[in-house]
C-alpha cells in the first residue's frame, strides 16, 4: 500500500508540473450580426418572394497564449430567411452553424516569420475593388507565411488546397503563391506570382460532387462552383472530362499616396489554366485583366472614378477561352450588381471577368455628423464575341451562370446606387440601400429568351442593421 502511495503522489507531481507549465489562454470574441429587410426584383425573372427578412451572425473567437501565439475559430450562422424551411420556420431547430475560419497563428523563434496554417481567407494582393482571381471572401485551407526583411520589403508564401477527394487519386487541386509588398514614402507595389497543379480527375470530380447528396449536401453554397466556372471555357463539362493540368497567374498592383488627399491604384493580372481537351474541343483558359481607380478626399466626400476592363473570348467555342481564368472571382464595383453590399444579389456578376466598366462614385458624403452616403453611378459593358451567344445558349451549363451574367460586346447595364449608413450608437448602425439597374442586352443577338435576363429592369431597396463588437 505503502508503495502505491508513493507511486500516485509521484504521478500528481508530474501531472502538477505539467499543467502549471501551460500558460493560461485569453478568450476574446469580436464579430458582426447582421439583421435585414429588403425588396427586390431580380433581372433574372426570379420567382422567389420579393421581400425577404435575412440575419447573419458572424463571431470569431480568439484564443490568445501570447503576442506570437493565437488559435482563431470564425463561426457563422445564416443567411437565414426568416420564415425558411431550413430551420428558421417558427418551431424548427435546424443546423445553422458553420465554421468559416479556423486557424492558429504563430511566429516562428529567432526567425521572426509569421505563419497562419488551417481554414482561412486568402486573397490576390489587390489595391482597387476589384481581385479577379481569388476574391477576400476566399475561404481556403492552407498554409501561409510572411516575413518582413525591413521598413520597405516584404515576402509572402502561400500554399492553399482548394479541393480534394481522398476517395479516389489524381483529383487534388493544389496553388502556390509568391507575392512581394514593397512600401516606400507615400506609395507601395507588390508584385506576385500563383501556380496551380490540377489533378486529372480533380474537376471532374468536384463536378459530380456538386450534383450528388453526399458528401456535398451543401455544395452549392460552397465556392466549388465558382472555380468550376471560372476555370473552365463555356461548355466545358458538356462533352466529358479533360486532363491533369496546370494553371499559373502573374499580376501586380500598387498605389500612389504622395499627394495626399490625392489618392491613384492600379492592379493588373495575366493568367492561363489547360487542362488539355476533350475531343471535341480545348479546355483552355488564357486571358488579363486591368483595374483601376482615383480618388481625392475632401471633408465632406470622396468623389471617385473607377473602372476595369478584362479580356473577352473570342468567336470559336471549341478553342478554349479567352477570359482571366479564376478561382474565386469576386468584385465591389456596386453593391447591387456585383459583390459590394450586404445582400449580395450580384445581379451582373459576383466578379467581372469578361466584361468592362467605369464609374463615377462620390463616396463618404458626410453633411451630418453620424450620418453618411455613398451615391454612385455605373456603366457596365461585355467584352465577349457576339457570336459565342449561340453556343452559350445551346450548352450553358448549371456552372456557367454562377460567374453571373454572361454579356457580349453588344450587351450593357447602367446602375445608379445610392447608400447611406446611420451610426445609432458607437456599435451600432443601420444601413439602407437603394439601388436600380437597366439591363440592355441584344435583341438581335440573344433573341427574346436569355436566361439570365428575362427583365430590362432590377431593383432592390434594403434596410439592414450592423452590430460590431
């Protein structure tokens, strides 16, 4: 007995050394809870109410050991349709929480290098509203690393998996990313460069599981679709499966700050994915996109001119396309017709490959105080060949509309947004936002049955309630 005693007080000292080396870990929460009403009417002649009531709930928990060391879990609830039968009826509990982000960051010892590995957003190095290749809201499991060799340069690495079926092999999709921040007195570049290595059946695969109950019972709200339209030409799926392949993007982007209330940015990137072909036609992505803006801030508003144009495909279907290949495309040039508001109708597009557009936006109108607008007015144009409107028509698949609405060079909107935002109290705002949209499409080259726009007209008008903390 005697001999158990001294073996169990010998384990709770090991045990009790063990839990006082753990240092305590500080929880703190951040987040945003979103609550909105809004009326529109959809271009696309969508058939769904036309006043909705949605909440989003977004909270990240951070779990911080130290300033070099954190765990952070961004958890989400929603959009949720009020009234919904996918849990948000009167009397339903369905599973609304989903994790977003889930990661931990640390700094390497002596070596100064920041990592953060796991479930986390990723996005292009970009300067103006636009990122054409992976957008901010990316959500990607990777690794990252960062080191800052002075006040001026800078290094990020990045490897990322986008998709990958363990079920079977060759169907992992894989990107490595370089980019260099360079910052000086009143202006900064950075430069980058994206390879990306495409299993052979990695496409085909996430295409199935797009269309199959398991395992992507939600697949369609994932960003899988957006990649599997943005790396393929139009019809890309109709005729069967293609190869193992390889992608690549080179860009850069900068700003010019100098002259101060002046403000000039610029992004510009090239990419190409091949991914061989199908015997019947190239499954091909090769084309470039040039964004840019200029501001000048003034007490009361910041009047701007934005504007973008990227590549268009050309009339033969079969030779692969000519737009900017991507992953998760996204732009904030409106917040009606593209990804720049909280109701994310993204009328036009959720990104802008393919077409072209300039702006002039006054933003930050400030009269009274707790009170500011933002009144801007659009016109958007497409850079696609007319004569692919045949084909799209004939095999546009449930992939391809998810870039939004495909426009040629004779097709074009205007929109006209005007927002404002009310801060009630120092965490609390409410938001309402007005917008219109005139489509245009050809008649003579769409005839009177495009899909996507069975309307000239769209609108939507919204009031919506922020709480930050």
């Amino acid at each position: 007995m005697k001999r158990i005693m001294t073996l169990l007080l010998a384990a709770g000292l090991v045990f009790g050394a063990t839990a006082g080396s753990a240092k305590a870990v500080e929880l703190t929460a951040n987040g945003t809870w979103q609550f909105g009403w809004s009326w529109m009417e959809s271009a696309g002649g969508d058939t769904s109410d036309t006043f909705k009531a949605k909440q989003r709930l977004r909270t990240q928990f951070n779990f911080i050991a130290s300033e070099d060391l954190k765990g952070v879990l961004f958890t989400e609830i929603g959009n949720g349709n009020w009234g919904g039968s996918d849990g948000w009826a009167t009397g339903t509990d369905g599973k609304q929480i989903k994790v977003r982000y889930a990661y931990v960051d640390w700094v390497v010892p002596v070596a100064d290098i920041k990592v953060r590995m796991g479930l986390q957003p990723i996005a292009q190095p970009a300067y103006t509203f636009n990122r054409p290749v992976m957008g901010k809201s990316y959500d990607v499991a990777g690794i990252t690393a960062s080191y800052q060799f002075n006040d001026m340069v800078g290094l990020t690495l990045a490897w990322t998996r986008p998709y990958n079926d363990d079920d079977t092999p060759h169907n992992s999709i894989d990107t490595f990313m370089l980019a260099v921040p360079v910052t000086g007195e009143g202006w900064s570049v950075t430069p980058y460069g994206m390879y990306g290595a495409i299993g052979s059946d990695a496409m085909q695969s996430a295409y199935d599981g797009l269309h199959n109950s398991d395992p992507w019972e939600d697949a369609w709200g994932s960003d899988i679709k957006y990649m599997l339209a943005g790396m393929l030409p139009v019809g890309g799926f109709t005729y069967g499966d293609g190869d193992s392949g390889n992608a690549w993007w080179l860009g850069i982007g900068g700003e010019l700050t100098m002259f101060d209330p002046f403000r000039v940015a610029l992004d510009f990137v090239y990419g190409s994915v091949d991914l061989g072909d199908n015997g019947v036609m190239d499954l091909k992505r090769r084309g470039w996109a040039i964004s840019a803006e200029a501001s000048y801030t003034l007490d009361f508003v910041t009047p701007t001119l934005r504007g973008w144009y990227s590549s268009g495909d050309d009339s033969d279907p079969y030779d692969g396309s000519e737009r900017l290949p991507s992953l998760r495309s996204i732009s904030e040039f409106t917040n009606f017709g593209y990804d720049g508001g909280w109701y994310d109708a993204d009328q036009i597009g959720v990104g802008s490959n393919g077409q072209w557009g300039i702006g002039l936006h006054f933003d930050n109108i400030q009269l009274i105080e707790d009170l500011k607008h933002d009144l801007r007015f659009s016109y958007i144009q497409g850079t696609n060949n007319r004569a692919m409107a045949d084909f799209y028509q004939l095999v546009g698949s449930d992939t391809t509309g998810t870039e939004g609405v495909y426009m040629t060079n004779h097709d074009k909107a205007w929109e006209i947004d005007f927002d404002t935002k009310y801060d009630i109290y120092k965490n609390l705002a409410m938001h309402v936002e007005l917008s219109y949209i005139k489509f245009d499409m050809d008649e003579a080259t769409w005839g009177n049955d495009y899909k996507y726009v069975k309307d000239d007209d769209a609108y939507k008008a919204g009031i919506y309630l922020t709480y930050k903390f």
